[in-house]
C-alpha cells in the first residue's frame, strides 16, 4: 500500500503517511494533560499509575486484535514479533500498588472508548490494526528508555516498577525499531483501505490526547483536597 499526498507529490509508504498525518496531533499530544506533565518531571506516582491502568485496556486490545490476525498477511508478522506491552503494565501496576491494584484503581471512560476503538479496529480485514500497532509499539520503541530514565528520576521508580520500557527478547532496541517500522510498511503494502489506516492513525493520537486529558482531570479533586 503505498498513498499519494493530497498535493500531488510521490506516493509514500504507509510509516511516512502516519508520520505525516499525525506529527501536529503528536507534538499536541506531547503538551497535553498528565503526559505534558511526565515529560516536565512534575507528575506524580498517582498519576502515572493511573495513567498505566488505563493504557492496559487500549494494550490487551491491540494484542488480542493481533492475535485475531495471525494469518492474515502482513498483519499477521507484526503478531510475531511478541511486542506484548499488557503482561509488563500488569506486572508494573503490581509492583507499583500491589495485587489489588485492579480494584484500586479506575478505569476512566477515556480508557474504556480507547480500548473500545482498537476493538473495532480489529474486525474485517484488521487493516486499521496498523495505525495502533505505529501509534503504540513505534511510540514505546522511539521513547521509551528515555521515558523510562525521566521516571526512574523524577518519580524514583525501581527497575520492577518500569518493565513496560524492557524488551527482553530484543537485545539491540534500534535494530528492533527498524525491523518493526520496515514490517509495518510491508504490512501496509498488503493492506486495502490506504486512506482509512492513515485517519486511524489519527484518531488513535486523538484517543490518547483524550486519555492524558482525563487522568489529569481525574487527578485534580485529590491535589485540591490535598492543598
């Protein structure tokens, strides 16, 4: 699947389309709600925490959608590479809250219509699956060891607290990361639907500037009380 831009340049692969799409709503995503407030180091442990939990829904969607997916190709080799971010979230939030942390903590609607939406995504040909494998596993692998340094300073996290940054199959992450950007775009050369994977990938940035959103707000009644 290759697309042509709006203002007649040479058609791209579907990684340079999502990119393109999405690099205003990223740099927005970036400025907003309890996101804006990890990347400044002025978020606290109750807001990542609760951001984590409602990421996990979002996170066992796109797997099982993948999984669904195992044999259709294209998709199906993105499923074999065993990203599985759930099992470290679930792993995490035990570490961070203890085992209850499933009662503990809430699941916000945010949360709930971002897993709902990757649901959805999934059915038919599971071609919008790759706007939310890109969104998801390419954000991780761009990001993530320096999000996990920020945390580890700034909240004071421990190793088993920040398992979601570790790939332990993948010894040698920026390999990993081009490996799964080149398995994207062949996913998207077999793919139909070129134009409706690109507007997933941008609702897929909007849902999570929703979800940032709505933890911060879930956060205020406790810092008000707590003032």
């Amino acid at each position: 699947m290759t697309i042509a831009m709006a203002d007649g340049s040479l058609p791209v692969s579907v990684v340079t389309a999502l990119y393109l799409r999405t690099k205003t709503l990223h740099l927005e995503a970036e400025r907003s709600g309890i996101i804006r407030d990890l990347l400044r180091g002025s978020a606290n442990r109750d807001g990542y925490i609760l951001l984590l939990r409602n990421l996990l829904p979002a996170y066992r969607a796109l797997e099982k959608g993948l999984a669904r997916h195992l044999k259709t190709p294209g998709i199906g080799a993105l499923a074999h590479y065993r990203l599985d971010r759930a099992p470290a979230i679930e792993a995490d939030l035990t570490a961070l809250c203890g085992d209850a942390w499933q009662q503990d903590i809430p699941l916000l609607a945010a949360g709930d219509n971002y897993a709902r939406r990757i649901t959805e995504a999934a059915r038919g040909t599971g071609a919008r699956l790759i706007a939310h494998a890109y969104t998801r596993y390419l954000g991780d692998l761009s990001g993530g060891l320096i999000l996990q340094r920020l945390l580890a300073r700034s909240l004071e996290l421990q190793p088993a607290e920040l398992s979601f940054y570790d790939f332990p199959r993948y010894p040698d992450l920026a390999a990993l990361k081009t490996s799964y950007r080149e398995a994207l775009d062949r996913a998207g050369t077999l793919a139909g639907e070129p134009e409706a994977v690109v507007e997933e990938g941008a609702l897929a940035f909007t849902l999570n500037i929703d979800l940032s959103c709505a933890v911060q707000a879930a956060l205020q009644p406790a810092i008000s009380a707590a003032e």
